[in-house]
C-alpha cells in the first residue's frame, strides 16, 4: 500500500525559502482568481489570464489547496529558465469535503490514504473516530474533511461511513460513486414524496388524458440498451397523403411529476444527473419514478411531451408541432433487436425501415454541413454474479444507434431554436433556456494536432489556425480501418472545447448546429427537466420572469461540472474492471497499440479489451531509448528501433495493480 505520510510538522524547504528570499527584491506581481489542478505528484496548475503556459504550483506552495479548488494565487517572481511559478494566497471555496480511502493505522495514530492520488496528504482520523477495537486498519471509508488551515499540518478529517473491504466488487463500485460526489442512496423525505407522487398521480393521469393530445393509436415504439430499465424517449412514424411522413419523437413528461419547490425537485438538481458504472446505475431520480412511473415503459398509458415533425422522404422538415401528449408504446426494443428486424424481418420492419432511411439522410446533411463524425467506441464490461469481469469488448455500433441518435438532435435541435424565438419575442438577449454549446477549438491545440497527425502520416488543413468540420471529417475519412483510427479520433477529441451547458447561445461547434439543447432525457438529466417545464410556459404564451435567468446560468455551470465527475466516475469503473480482469492473464501475451509516448515509457492499448498499460524505458534492455518528441516515438541509439504512436506492438502482461489501477506491460 502506498502511504503518503507527510510530516505532521515540516520546516520550509530550500526552494520556498529561496523563493521568499528572491521575492523581497522583486516588485509584487498582483493575484489571480480561478480554479486549481493537481497531478498525481502533488504539483499544482493554475491557468492565468497573464500567462500563455498555466502557472505551476509547488506543493510547498499550495497552502492547504486540493485539486479543484477556488483559489487566490500569488505570481511569483520569475526565476531565470523555469516555468513562471505561483503561490496559493487562500483557500475560496473547496471543491469537495468527502473522501474515500483505506485507513493505516500507525504507532497509536489513525490515518486516511485517499483513493484519488491527486491529493498528496494524508488525513488525521480525529481520535473519536479511532478508538482501539474500532475501525479496522485497511478497511475502505468516507470521511469528511473536518479542519485544515495549516499547510504545515495534515488535514484532520471524521469517518462518516465504513464501506468494507478494498478488493470486493460492491465496495470499489460505491467507493467511485462517493468519491466523484454522489450519493448512492435518496434521502427518507425524498422516497416518501416519490412514493406519494406515484400513488396520487395514477389516479389523476386520467383527469390528464381530456388536456393532452391523445396520440395513443400511433405505432409508437422504444428502443434502447438491453440492459436499460428507464426509458425516456420513444419514436413513432406514420405515412401521409403526398409522399409524406409524421415522424414523432415523444419524451417522458417528467415536469408533470417532479415540481419546483419540492424536495425531490432539490434532490434531482443537486444530483444533477444518473450516473452510468458497469453494473449499476445511480439514478437522478428514485427508482419508483425512473423504472416506472415516468418511464415509457410498453403497453402502459404515459404522459409525454412530443414534438411532431412533417418530413418527406430526404429528411426534409415541412412542419413541426410541440406539445403535451398522452402515449401507449407498443413495443420495447432492445437496439440488438430492432436491427434484427431490420435486416431479417419482424414486426414494426416496414416503420423501422422508414425510420432508418431518413436518419440515414439526416445524417448526411450534418456531415456535409460540417457536423464532425466522433464516433467513439463504447468499452463494455460482462460480470458474474460475484461482479468479476467475464469479457470485456468494444461494443458495435448499429444502425438503429443511429437512427435513435439523429431524430433526438433533431428533437433538440427544433426545441431549442423555438424557444430561442420565443425568448427573442420577450425582448430578452439571454434567458431561461439552457443550451447545450460547442465552442471552437483552441488555436494551439489545432496546431499541435496538424503535428501530431503530420507525424502518423496524415494531413489536415488548417487555415489562419481554424479548421472546419469538413477538414475533419476529410482525415477521419482517410484513418478509416487503420491502426492509428483509435488515436486520432482521442487526439482530436482532446482538441475540442468541451460541450457545456450555458443560457448563452453560442451554437455548437462539433454538431454544426446553430441551437441546441438537452430535451430528450429528463429521467437522467436535470437541464432537460428544466427545459420541459419553459417550453411548456412558452407554449401557453407565459413570459419568464427576469429574475429567473441568473438561477439557470447557475444551474448550468453546475451541471456542466456534475457532468465530468459523472464521466470521470464511469471511466473509473472501466478502468478498475479492465485491471481486475487482465489480473487474471499475468504472463500472457498479447497485442495492442501504442497509445502514448513519454520519455519513461510506452503507453500501450490491449485490442481487444482497450485496456491501457505501461511498458517502461527501464525494462527496455536491448537498447538505449530516448523521446522523439517531434515523431512521437521512442528511438533506440544502437539499433535505431523506433516506436511510435499507432504501432501494433505484442507484450506480455507482467503485472496488474488493482489499488494504483496499472498495468505493467513488457515488449515480446
């Protein structure tokens, strides 16, 4: 186990007294604002307005600061060829005070070891929390951090919960959960109020039915994971007179259930979102709401909000319709069983076959817009009872994954432009809506990019430091197949801003989509909920109080931030399925492709599993290794063997750490 004991007490280092010493005869340089980031070596990054390259933050430096933190920084004199370095002034706000960890019990003192190697201290466990015969010494904990103003001191933090054993399935699983934020179970308040609603609103839903268009006699129809369990969206068509087609996409009416000014109202928003693991999801809401009450479950009465679009056969709109609706699904497919269909015949193939020519048509207009073609490849985990992973693959992505993914941008695409005209109606320049926004790439990081695709063999064209969508979609084209695909794709992925949600409409850059924004999920997302209820205020012409506009911009950035964790947190399922599966295969060899260059080693992707080790400089003993950082490649000095990024390499498995989460790797 790595324990990583500061000192309860430290003197000042050579480099902080040297700095100190250097500042006395140096002007002061003023402070920053912002939010800060640490490596796993406990180094700190701040990015300045002043300052091209993010200030680097030693951790004698950061004062009691955590990764993620709000903080004030001082800029520091700039010491002769060194990277411009900052002081943490102090602490605004934490990013978070819950923890997850082992406890190390030592000499008469408690300690906690936190999960997450970002955090370089060790906490105290306070002594009411450890007495003897207590907590057991290794076991997996919460803990709350209680006091740390002292950068000289560790940080004193109290147990809140003892999870068990690391190493069980069912631990680590809820172990990820806590440690991004979320909790794994709802409040007794808010089950009661979800239990309530469910036993009142079955009754009321049919004083709903006479206030609702009733599209009940439609072939309307779900199709989702096999293993899903809420159903938010489903989609109906129907043939009219001219070579015509009503395509309907219908989403849960989840506002009609969850109101303002309620506890599960607050619980959803904190939530913010479900959170996706391996084996189990963490739902934005209680499960007698998400499985079943909302949920667009077959031959049942649901309420719905719909949006019905007049379309011809090349996916050309001639007319749209929103509005509240009461539906009855007749079928739940499964995407595995709708492509059956499909191909093979079956019931529903002849709308299914309707459906998915026009999505195929949809889709090739966004391509030629210049919507940018990510398409990522989704890791999947097979467990057995006991949780251990059985198999572990890339999914295949069908055509009916399609043919859902265009008419839900398309659902959110036509939402969000009708109410940007009806906000524009109220006189307002930004509102209570909540896109979803895309902004450009980063000069730099395209520039970086055209190198790092120059150097896999591969163009791209990049004009005054822009690069259109169709530039692209023209390189993803031609890495079509090839080993480097894979790279590429998560090089250019990188290079991307990050999709957010804002009440500024900016557009989206990625989809080539002037308006956009989440409508079609509000069983797992809170900013479609939200978006549910002011399209129903803007259909029945109701205007949005000013005062309203700067609670959705706070919402947003809040739920942009609730996002990452919740992605960081399905990652680390994977990542911790794929160790604990390649456990199994010590000594094994395999294939896989370079995935990453550093001058101590080779990032290596195993092909079948995509599970990413290491093969280190050091056990690399038929040569002498340096980086190429130009080629992205290893060279060797004697022999000139090179490895680059995008070589296919075989390796052997020699080890696998299922508490760092790594692999080891050597070349065969």
């Amino acid at each position: 186990m790595e324990v990583k004991r500061a000192p309860i007490w430290y003197s000042q280092s050579v480099e902080e007294k040297r700095y100190h010493k250097h500042k006395n005869k140096t002007p002061f340089q003023g402070t920053e604002k912002g939010i800060l980031s640490i490596n796993t070596r406990g180094v700190g990054y701040f990015a300045s307005s002043s300052f091209e390259e993010d200030i680097e933050i030693r951790e004698n430096f950061l004062k009691t600061a955590l990764n993620g933190d709000e903080v004030e920084v001082k800029i520091l004199p700039k010491m002769p060829k060194a990277r411009q370095q900052g002081e943490v002034v102090q602490v605004l706000k934490r990013a978070k005070e819950k923890f997850v960890g082992i406890i190390k019990k030592e000499k008469g003192a408690c300690f906690f070891i936190p999960d997450d190697r970002r955090v370089y201290r060790d906490f105290v466990i306070e002594k009411q929390d450890s007495p003897n015969g207590g907590v057991k010494d290794g076991v997996k904990v919460l803990v709350k951090l209680t006091h740390w103003d002292n950068s000289r001191e560790n940080p004193q933090a109290k147990i809140i919960e003892v999870l068990g054993m690391p190493g069980v399935h069912n631990v680590e699983m809820e172990s990820i959960v806590l440690d991004k934020g979320f909790d794994t179970s709802f409040p007794r308040e808010v089950e009661k109020e979800a239990e309530r609603i469910a036993r009142e609103m079955k009754t009321q839903n049919e004083a709903e039915n006479t206030s609702r268009k009733d599209l009940r006699n439609l072939t309307i129809f779900t199709i989702d994971p096999a293993d899903a369990k809420d159903f938010d969206d489903a989609v109906s068509v129907r043939e009219l007179d001219g070579e015509l087609y009503e395509i309907g996409v219908h989403i849960a009416d989840v506002s009609h259930y969850v109101v303002e000014e309620t506890a599960l109202n607050e619980e959803a928003k904190n939530r913010g979102l479900s959170v996706y693991l391996v084996d189990r999801t963490i739902p934005m809401l209680p499960h007698i709401l998400s499985d079943d009450l909302c949920s667009l479950n077959p031959n049942t009465d649901k309420l719905a909000f719909s949006v019905l679009f007049t379309m011809d056969k090349n996916g050309i709109v001639h007319s749209q319709w929103f509005g509240r609706t009461i539906i009855n699904s007749k079928k739940r497919f499964s995407y595995e069983e709708a492509q059956d269909v499909i191909d093979n015949g079956g019931k529903f193939q002849h709308e299914l076959k309707i459906l998915n020519k026009i999505s195929k048509k949809l889709r090739e207009k966004r391509f030629k817009v210049g919507a940018i073609d990510f398409e990522t490849q989704e890791v999947r985990v097979e467990i057995d009872n006991a949780g251990h992973p059985t198999k572990i693959y890339v999914k295949e992505r069908l055509d009916t994954h399609k043919l859902i993914e265009e008419f839900m941008l398309l659902a959110n695409r036509a939402v969000a432009e009708f109410m940007f005209e009806a906000q524009k109606k109220q006189g307002y320049k930004i509102g209570s809506v909540i896109y979803r926004i895309h902004d450009v790439p980063d000069k730099d990081k395209i520039k970086n990019l055209a190198i790092f695709v120059r150097a896999l063999g591969h163009m791209l064209s990049v004009k005054n430091g822009k690069i259109s969508g169709q530039d692209l979609n023209a390189l993803l084209q031609q890495i079509d197949g090839k080993a480097e695909e894979s790279l590429i794709k998560t090089a250019a992925v990188r290079t991307m801003a990050k999709a957010v949600y804002s009440t500024k409409n900016i557009g989206h850059y990625g989809l080539a989509f002037q308006y956009y924004t989440h409508f079609t999920s509000p069983i797992r997302r809170y900013p479609d909920l939200l978006i549910h209820r002011v399209l129903g205020k803007y259909l029945e012409n109701k205007n949005i109080p000013l005062n309203e506009y700067a609670k959705y911009e706070k919402i947003a950035a809040y739920v942009s931030g609730r996002e990452k964790e919740a992605a960081d947190a399905e990652r680390e399922s994977i990542k911790y399925k794929q160790v604990e599966y390649m456990q199994q295969h010590i000594g094994k060899i395999f294939k896989g492709i370079i995935s990453g260059v550093s001058e101590w080693g080779l990032y290596i992707s195993e092909k079948d599993t995509r599970a990413e080790g290491m093969v280190k400089v050091r056990d690399m003993n038929d040569d002498y290794y340096e980086l190429n950082e130009k080629t992205y490649s290893l060279l060797g000095k004697k022999t000139g063997q090179k490895y680059s990024l995008g070589d296919e390499v075989t390796f052997r498995l020699t080890g696998a750490n299922l508490e760092r989460r790594t692999l080891d790797y050597v070349l065969v």
